[in-house]
C-alpha cells in the first residue's frame, strides 16, 4: 500500500452533496460523496436503484436542471472547481472533456438527423469545416467498430441496432475529444453478446486513447469485466472502494458484502437484504445502512462513519 | 419496395388532388386578369341572379356582377390575405414560444400570462378593437387576426418544445457541448416543426374563415371588393333562390381548407424519416439527374477498396 505515487487525479469529487428541491420538499439524493478518477482508469459505480449514482454522474457535468438543484462540496476536475464555474465555461468542459453515453442511445440520439451529421456535427462544433467534419465523421464510425462505416453513416437512427447506436454514441463521445467517458448503464438495454461487445470497445479505448472511463451500473457482471475499480454508492454515499477483486471475494463493507451474496450464482441461494433503502427525503442519523446491517452495533445508531482503508463502516470485515 | 413504389406510395390519390387544387388555385389567382370572361365589379342590373348561360357559365350575383369572375378575383384576395396573417403570426408566436418553452423563468410567466390574457377574449371582439385602433381596411385587418393567432400559436410551441426539451437526446445535445441556440434551432425546432406545419395549415382555414367575417361587418375588403368570404356572407339570404351564389364561395372556402390539411398531413409525414415513403430530396435530385428511377445509392453496398471519407464528401 506504500507504493503508491500521489498523481494528481483527472476527477476529484470531495463532499458533494446534490439537494433537490421538489414541491413536497427537498430530496437529500447525494450526500457527501467522495471519490476520484484517475487517468486511463475504468472506475465503476454501483449500487441499487434511487441510491444516487446517476445524480452523482449529471453532477459532474452539471446536467442537473440548475433552479432546482443545490450543490455542496467540490467537483474537481484537472484543478477546475467544476461546481464554481459559470455556464459558458461548462460548455467547453461538456463534451470537449467530460462525455456522456447513455443507457437507451435510440432516443439520446436526434431521430430526424442521419448518424453520421450528428457525429460531424461535434466536429463542425471543434471548427471543422463541413466537408473534413464528414470525412472526420466516417473515420470515427469505422472506428468504433461501425462497417461499412460510409454507407452506415447515411443511416437513420432507427435503421440502426441498439449495440450500432451506442458505438455511435461512442463515436460522438470521442471526436468531441473527452477525456473521461461517463456510460450510464451503457449495456443494460443491449442483449448479452452485444453487451461484451461495447464493453471491449470501452476497455480499447482505454488501452489506445488513454480515455478515462466511469461506468454507471447495478450490473456486477459490467464490473468485473471490465472495472478496475469499483466504488459502491449507498444512500448517496460512497461505502466502499476497493478493486474489482478486493469488492468481488474481499468485500469489508456489509452493505458490499449482502450486495454480492444477493447476486444470483450456479448453486448458490441468493439471499435478499432485509428492510429497503432509507426515504432520501429524511435526514439520516447514524450510518444510513444500520437499520439493514447484520454488524449494527450501537454506534452506528448515533455517528456516521467516515471512509477509512477503503470502507466506510466501524466495524469492518477484517481481511485475512 | 423500391423507389416507384415508395413514390406511388406518398403520392396517394387525396395528396394528388390537394397539390392539384391548390395549384389551380395559385395559378387562378395569379392570372386572374387573363382567366376572368367578365370584368369582376361592373353591375349589371338587367340580369340579376341570372342563372348559368353561355354567357355567365355560373350565372350572376345579387347585384348582376358575374360569378365565375368574380370567384376567380376572390381567390386572389382570399389567399394572399389568409396567407399574410398565418405568416405574421407565425413570425412573431413560433419564435416567442421556443424562447418561452427554452429559457422557463420569468421570461416564459410573463409571455404566457399575457398569452392568457389575449386568449380571455373572444378573439373578434379583440379583432374589432385593434381594427378600430389601428382603421379599417383589409390590410389592417390582416394585421389584427395575425398578432390574435400568435398566442395559440406560440402556446402549441412552447408546449411542444417543453415535451422536447425533456428527451433525452436533447439532454446528450447539452452533455456533447452544444449551446443553447443550436440545441433549439437544430435539434428541436426540426423535431416539432411538422406538428406546427399542420397547425399553421389549420390556421390557414381558420383565418379564412375570420377574414371572412371581418369582410361581412365591412372591417375588411370593401365593396365591390371580390373575396369568398365576403360574396358568402352577402349572398347567404339568396341560398334558397340562387343557391349557385351562395354556395360556390362556401365550397370553395371547405375545399381550399381541406386541401391544405391533406398536403400539410403528407409534408408532415415525409418530414419523418420513419414514415418517409417518398426519398429525400437529395437523392429525387441525384436520380433525376441519372434517369434511372429503380437505382438506390443508398442500399447499394460500397466496394471493400473505396476510401471511408469518399461518400460522405458527396453530401
């Protein structure tokens, strides 16, 4: 553990707390994350649904709609407090830096424009001209694994496959020039080969453009395929980091641990977590996993644990 | 299918007659000096109601004025005017509503309360009063009717950019970068421009038929202007004895009406990649020019050696 070099991490998120405002009051949906990406690094993000994970994504790139929305802790991104900075500098961050892919790319792409427009439109957005934008576009398509690239390129949106149009998605990712690539359940509307499929595409990129990646899923198969790191989100906190590995057979935290004894396994009974998630709506008092926990224990009733060697939890599973 | 049959497809027998119609339409107001036997205004009291001769092939009017040139002059003012008032307030309600339904805030309370305050009026008493304003004629006419169509318009346009603006690949548009006005002018205004294409072809209808009514109070054309609106209005008491005057304005009032419904629902539909029958208008142009209607450089699959950016350098 000693050998680790202090490098400056691409992505530093230090405390966020995201408030929504609703009529019926606010919703406390993240509170007080922290995390960091480093460089050529495929980071995951699990947890189960409502805990957070998509609202910590949008964060960072300041999606969120911005009257109904407060902020608290820093986003920092290359030494950007990204939280501070004003609309118009955003804009260049979005997408030029930090991309997005979504879960369904059949509707997070224009059904009225040809795929291959769309994608030189990012392009014409950098300052191409019109005529480079679309031979800048083909390239792309080809190469993300679209063939034949120039013929598909011509396509509608819907001629084309849900694994085609996540490459396009893809596709429009990187000629935007980002450097971290944030995938929203990126395979879980994609059949199982196609899935593996986007998922290679994903690692290569890192492997040949050194892009950083965050993959947003409740799918722990995603994870171990492709993750280097794995960050498991609670009731919109961070309860455990730790790689792929260490969260798969050395889980310390019980929340991580329940989580991976209710995935279903050949032979194995998956066992359901007692109780459900605690109302966002409320504040917590204690750890907000204690009134589901096998370890509760007094304290944990009354403090909240801050994360320390990788779980944030008083009485972690010791490792062997 | 193939392209013959996709074109068969789009040019069905109800979108044919609609261009056919309105054509004719255009093309008679356009020469009406030429196409009309008589001159439209000079009385004639020795025949009056007449019916249908060699003479006056649809008979003559209340006062002896020939119908059929008559009709033939009404087009003209008919359509240039109902046109004009769909065109100011499309002018002033699409832009005013994609801001509204964009922006939110103050911006979009403001614009839609005084949208409301328009809309609690009936909308010719509001009609007769910037007529009053501003002084009869039927330019000023046209002007009052097309600032009272700009609120529903630009209502029907923020709510459907609001629809829009909560889809998600506005929300990727937003994460790749894009700023707000190509956001709305080249994602969302495309994406909702069909449903308003077929409300501004109801409007035409509809102006048609206010216009008309402003010309029966004598707001709008004044005699012996020729309009269908206004022949209608003044010939309606003669329905029983000389139904011809009375109704041929109405019919072609109805049909004009329904024409543009017809050719606005089949632009509409061809604005739609998924329901397009008919090709684009690139590949109409490029297959025109080749003289070869049943090659589809589309579907044709390219040769493994050619270059990946050739094709798309032709667009």
């Amino acid at each position: 553990m000693s050998d680790r070099i202090p490098v400056a991490p691409l992505l530093s998120v230090q405390g966020l707390e995201v408030n929504i405002q609703s009529p019926k009051g606010a919703v406390y949906a993240v509170r007080g994350a922290d995390f960091e990406i480093r460089r050529g690094e495929i980071c995951g993000l699990v947890g189960e649904s409502g805990c957070g994970k998509t609202i910590t994504a949008k964060s960072v790139m300041r999606l969120n709609p911005e009257d109904r929305v407060v902020y608290g802790g820093r986003i920092t991104y290359e030494g950007t407090d990204l939280l501070a900075l004003p609309e118009a500098g955003m804009c260049k961050v979005r997408g030029q830096q930090i991309a997005m892919i979504f879960q369904d790319p059949l509707s997070a792409l224009d059904p009225l424009q040809r795929v291959g427009k769309q994608v030189a439109e990012v392009y014409r957005l950098r300052g191409l001209g019109r005529r480079e934008a679309a031979e800048k576009a083909v390239e792309m398509l080809a190469d993300v694994g679209i063939s034949p690239a120039a013929e598909r390129a011509r396509a509608y949106p819907f001629e084309m496959s849900g694994g085609q149009l996540q490459r396009v998605m893809i596709a429009m990712a990187l000629a935007a020039g980002a450097e971290l690539l944030i995938a929203d359940e990126p395979t879980t509307a994609l059949d199982v080969t196609v899935q593996a499929q986007i998922l290679a595409l994903i690692r290569e990129l890192r492997e040949k453009r050194g892009t950083s990646v965050l993959i947003i899923t409740h799918d722990f198969g995603v994870v171990a395929e492709t993750c280097d790191r794995v960050m498991v989100m609670y009731a919109g906190r961070i309860v455990e980091t730790g790689t792929a590995a260490e969260i798969f057979h050395a889980a310390r935290h019980p929340y991580t641990r329940d989580l991976i004894a209710s995935i279903p396994q050949k032979g194995v009974k998956p066992v359901a977590i007692p109780g459900a998630p605690p109302d966002l709506r409320e504040v917590i008092r204690g750890c907000a996993y204690a009134p589901r926990c096998c370890r509760v224990q007094e304290r944990c009733m009354h403090e909240t644990p801050e994360a320390a060697d990788g779980a944030a939890c008083f009485f972690p599973e010791v490792r062997p | 299918m193939n392209r013959r049959e996709r074109m068969r497809s789009f040019f069905t027998v109800p979108v044919l007659l609609s261009v056919a119609f309105l054509l004719a339409v255009l093309l008679v107001s356009v020469f009406a000096e030429q196409l009309a036997p008589h001159d439209p205004d000079t009385l004639d009291p020795a025949s009056v109601l007449a019916a249908p001769s060699a003479e006056h092939p649809l008979g003559t009017d209340p006062s002896g004025r020939d119908l059929l040139s008559r009709l033939i002059f009404g087009a003209r003012s008919t359509m240039l005017s109902a046109f004009l008032v769909v065109l100011i307030s499309a002018a002033a309600g699409i832009p005013l509503g994609m801001l509204a339904g964009y922006r939110r805030g103050i911006l979009d309370k403001v614009l839609m309360r005084l949208c409301d305050a328009v809309l609690s009026f009936p909308s010719l008493l509001l009609a007769f009063v910037l007529v009053a304003a501003f002084g009869r004629g039927i330019g000023n006419v046209v002007l009052s009717l097309g600032i009272l169509y700009v609120p529903m318009l630009a209502k029907l346009t923020r709510s459907l950019v609001l629809v829009e603006s909560g889809k998600l690949y506005v929300e990727a548009a937003h994460a790749t970068g894009f700023g707000g006005a190509h956001i709305l002018l080249r994602e969302i205004l495309p994406n909702i421009f069909s449903t308003l294409l077929i409300q501004l072809m109801l409007d035409v209808g509809y102006a048609i038929l206010d216009l008309s009514a402003m010309n029966f109070i004598g707001l709008g054309v004044q005699p012996p202007t020729a309009d269908w609106g206004a022949m209608l209005q003044s010939a309606r008491i003669h329905v029983k004895n000389a139904p011809l005057v009375a109704l041929s304005p109405g019919i072609l009032i109805v049909l004009t009406v329904v024409a543009f419904n017809i050719l606005g629902d089949g632009i509409s539909a061809y604005l739609d990649p998924a329901q397009r029958k008919l090709p684009s208008i690139k590949r109409f142009k490029k297959a025109l020019l080749r003289r070869d209607p049943d090659a589809d450089p589309g579907s044709k699959v390219l040769p493994r050696t050619r270059k990946a950016g050739e094709e798309a350098a032709h667009e």
